[in-house]
C-alpha cells in the first residue's frame, strides 16, 4: 500500500518540519512528506527541503493579487501531488476559503501555548510575559478562526521559576518536536 503523503506548510526555522521527517524515516510516522509549501522565499525551512530533496512550492504573496489567487495555486500543488492531508508548522498566516473548503477537517496546526490562551502570534512570548505558571502545546484542526478549531491533542509544559523566554521556547519545542509526529500519525491511521 502507498504511504499517506502529507504537505507541510512552514514559514520559518523548520523544526517541526526536521521532526516529521525524522518520523516519516523512523518509521513514527507512517506517511510520505510530498510537498512543503513556503510563503517566505528565504526562510531556513526551505533550504532545508531542498537539502532533503522534498518537492517544494514556494511563493511570494507580493506577487499574487490576494490571498484567493495564491490558495488557489497551492491547492493546486496539492492536488497535483495528491496530498491527503496539510499539516501547519509555523505558517503564520489564516487559512482562506479557497484552500480551507476542499481539505475541510484535513488540515491540521500546531500552536506554541494551551489553547484558548495566547492565540495568535508570540504565544510563549505572551504567556512569559504574562506570568503564567503552566503553558504548553496545543494540536488543532483548521478552521477560518485564528487558533480556533477543535483540539486534537494537548500537552502542559510547567514555567519554572528561573526560566527565561528561551528556555520556554526551548521546553516547549521539545513537546512539539514529539507530540506532532504522533499525534499526526494517530490521526492519519484513524483516517479522521
Ligand atoms: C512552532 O513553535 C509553532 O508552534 C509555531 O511556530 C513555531 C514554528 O517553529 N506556530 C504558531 O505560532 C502558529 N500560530 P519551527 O519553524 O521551528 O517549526
């Protein structure tokens, strides 16, 4: 039988991205990353996909006339690629109806805090700066809300104390990095 193939969306460093692909060799994740999609033409992750030769499209919003016209490219892309599900790793920006209405319930985001708390942009930076005690990962499916779908799978990470907003990022991202890979391979084999 074929792999499930998968499209990650990423705009930034990529390390979610370096984890799933670690997965899909491992063996974690029984699924094949057959598309990763950037909106920033620089960002780190993409020349981490070309490193290991992940099929890419990568776009310049500046050059589409809106959100419609540069979703409509992407499905596209995934349609071509036969992708069955999108799984969000840091790409920062709302899902529109062109893209959301043909993966309705197939696209998935990971989010840097325990959701409903902190949407948004700079969620360890917002609970840091707001003095909580627990904070956390949060998986979610995608609707046309910011950070707002149905949780999929949560886990707490404690703020110490001593523990500056780096060292929160970094405690959270060690979540992300396990959490992401299995619970995208639970949803994938449940076929959700
Ligand atoms: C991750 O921490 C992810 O949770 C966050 O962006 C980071 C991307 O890091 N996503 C959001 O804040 C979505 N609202 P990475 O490029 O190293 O994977």
């Amino acid at each position: 039988m074929s792999k499930t193939k998968i499209a990650v969306f990423a705009s930034g460093t990529g390390s979610n991205y370096d984890a799933v692909i670690e997965a899909a060799k491992s063996g974690v994740l029984d699924a094949e990353v057959a598309l990763l999609v950037s909106d920033k033409p620089n960002a780190k992750v993409v020349e981490k996909a070309k490193q290991n030769q992940t099929p890419t499209f990568i776009f310049d919003p500046k050059n589409y006339d809106g959100k419609d016209a540069f979703e409509a490219d992407i499905v596209e892309k995934l349609q071509e690629k036969e992708i069955e599900w999108v799984i969000l790793a840091g790409y920062m920006r709302l899902i529109g109806d062109t893209l959301l209405k043909p993966f309705e319930g197939r696209i998935i985001n990971i989010h840097p805090s325990l959701l409903p708390a902190f949407p948004g942009l700079d969620a360890i930076g917002q609970a840091f700066d707001a003095g909580v005690k627990v904070s956390g990962v949060t998986i979610h499916y995608v609707d046309e809300g910011m950070d707002t779908g149905k949780i999929i799978a949560q886990e707490a990470v404690q703020v110490e104390d001593d523990m500056t907003r780096e060292d929160l990022q970094k405690a959270i991202q060690k979540v992300e990095h396990r959490l992401y890979p299995e619970t995208i391979q639970q949803i994938i084999s449940r076929g959700e």
